[in-house]
C-alpha cells in the first residue's frame, strides 16, 4: 500500500525538477549592443555564449549609447556590455577626475542605486585617442592633443573625423574643446562611421580621427597616437551591466558573463576589431573562434 505513494512521489519530484530545467533553458535573455564594430562583436559572443549554455537569446545591437541605457533601464534591454567613463560622465554626470579604480567603484555604486550591476571589468580600455597618418603635412610634428589644439588655434584647417555622438559628449568633443582651450570649428568635423574615417584618413580625406584606442585599424594603418598629455579621457574599461531583477532570477549569468569580461584586454579587442574590420572576417566567426580559443 505504500509503494505506489511512494513512487508517485518519486515521480512528481522527477517532474518538477525536468520542469524546472526546462524553464531555465526556455528563458529568453535579451542583449544590446550600440552600432560600432567592438559593441558588434562583444554582442555576438555574448549571444553565442548564453545560447551554448541553454538560454534563448534575442540580440538587439546596433543602437546608440543613450538609446542601449534606456533600453536597459525600462526592460526592454536585460544586459549589455557599458564602458565605465561613459557611464561615469555621460550617465552620472560625474566630471571629477578618477582612477581605473575610482571610476569601477564610483559607476558600480551609482548604477546599482538604479538597479544596475555592473560584474567584474576586463582590462580592454576603450577610451578615445586621437590619430594621425605619419606622412601628412597638416599633422606632421603633432605629438600630443596640446599639439593638435595648438594647430587649430594657430587656424589650420585640419579635418577631423569622428561618430556621430562624439561632438555632443561631455567626455567628447565639447569637454576636450573645454581643458586644452581650443575649437576646432563646426566646418572642420565630419561626423561619420569609424570605418569609413579611417579609409578617409588613409586617402588623405581627412587629417585626423577621434577614434578608440582598441580600434584594429591604428596598427594596421600604421596610425600615430597623439598623447592626451592632460589626461582629459577618462577610463573605458570594458564591463558587462545586467539589470539585478535579471541576476537575481538567473545567477549563472555572473560566472558566464565575467569569464569573458576577465579575459579580455587591450591586445585582444584590438585583434578581435581588426580581424572584422581589416580582415573582412564576419562578426558571427570572429565570435564563434573566439569563444571556441577560451574552450568556451
């Protein structure tokens, strides 16, 4: 009489448990990314990634800065990899001047009043740097941002290229402009897709690139990076943000996400931008290779 009980109970608890599985490899992540080649990749691998390990996951890359954080802010976005001075000054409108260190600390703390956490950073420092091509007369001799701000004060017409967004930031254009006491004139910056100011640059279209530091086309142009001799760009340190109501109900994410983000450092983005960018490699294979190098 007390075996079919008994195996009854058996039985139930071998469902809820194969229902319980189900449901967390049925849940739906969604990813953003924002609309240039590094946010491209780090958006696939992450996908990739999520997906080996049983989560369904709907990529929404390709939009800008301020339209991927509200995005995750309402909900409609879970996770998203942010640089920390973008966070820092764009978000937090926080304009002193910190650490790699201070700026983790200060944007985690900020953030997770919002409900944001920010997990472990990689040490891929995406902060802007300015470039040049060795061999122009416009640019030749500028060694640092002091130099460049001086050219333009002195009225040589250097073309600038830059995204769309960098003129409006605070920590672009408009606060640069601010501490190295220079404009460079509405008629001098050609906002534009990365890709295309560098092939600019390379024909002599263009003077210089507001750019990002783990671009693969610096190296591969043999490109000059003019110093920010009065540390003006603060640290971008690479950093996966997921929404907390997310984490709490999926917990795995942590160990997925920062086994990336603690593996990732200036030497790989640079390598990983330049095998799509200058290789013509598709973004899926970059990321699939990747992931497959780290046994992932």
């Amino acid at each position: 009489m007390t075996f079919v009980p008994k195996l009854a109970k058996t039985l139930l608890s071998a469902a809820a448990i194969a229902l319980a599985a189900t449901s967390a490899f049925a849940a739906t992540i969604t990813v953003g990314g924002k609309n240039f080649t590094e946010q491209l990749i780090i958006a696939e691998i992450t996908k990739q990634l999520l997906g080996s390990k049983g989560y369904t996951v709907d990529k929404k890359d390709g939009m800008g800065t301020k339209i991927v954080r509200a995005a995750l802010e309402n909900g409609e976005v879970d996770l998203y990899w942010e640089y920390t001075g973008t966070s820092l000054i764009t978000f937090n409108k926080v304009t002193e001047r910190l650490s790699p260190e201070e700026t983790y600390n200060r944007v985690k703390q900020l953030d997770g009043e919002k409900g944001l956490v920010w997990l472990a950073p990689s040490t891929a420092n995406n902060t802007y740097a300015y470039v040049v091509k060795p061999g122009n007369a416009k640019t030749e001799g500028l060694e640092t941002i002091s130099d460049l701000a001086k050219a333009y004060n002195d009225g040589k017409p250097i073309l600038m290229g830059t995204t769309a967004e960098f003129p409006k930031r605070p920590d672009g254009l408009i606060g640069l402009q601010e501490v190295y006491g220079f404009e460079a004139g509405r008629a001098n910056v050609r906002p534009m897709d990365l890709g295309l100011a560098y092939n600019a640059l390379a024909n002599g279209d263009l003077d210089t690139i507001a750019a990002q530091a783990t671009d693969g086309q610096i190296a591969a142009l043999g490109l000059k990076v003019l110093k920010d001799d009065k540390g003006f760009f603060p640290n971008y340190a690479l950093t996966p943000v997921v929404r907390k109501e997310v984490l709490d109900e999926h917990p795995d994410l942590k160990d997925a996400l920062e086994a990336i983000s603690t593996k990732l450092d200036d030497a790989t983005m640079q390598r990983l931008n330049s095998e799509v960018d200058v290789e013509k490699k598709t973004i899926e294979t970059v990321a699939a290779d990747y992931l497959k190098s780290l046994g992932m």
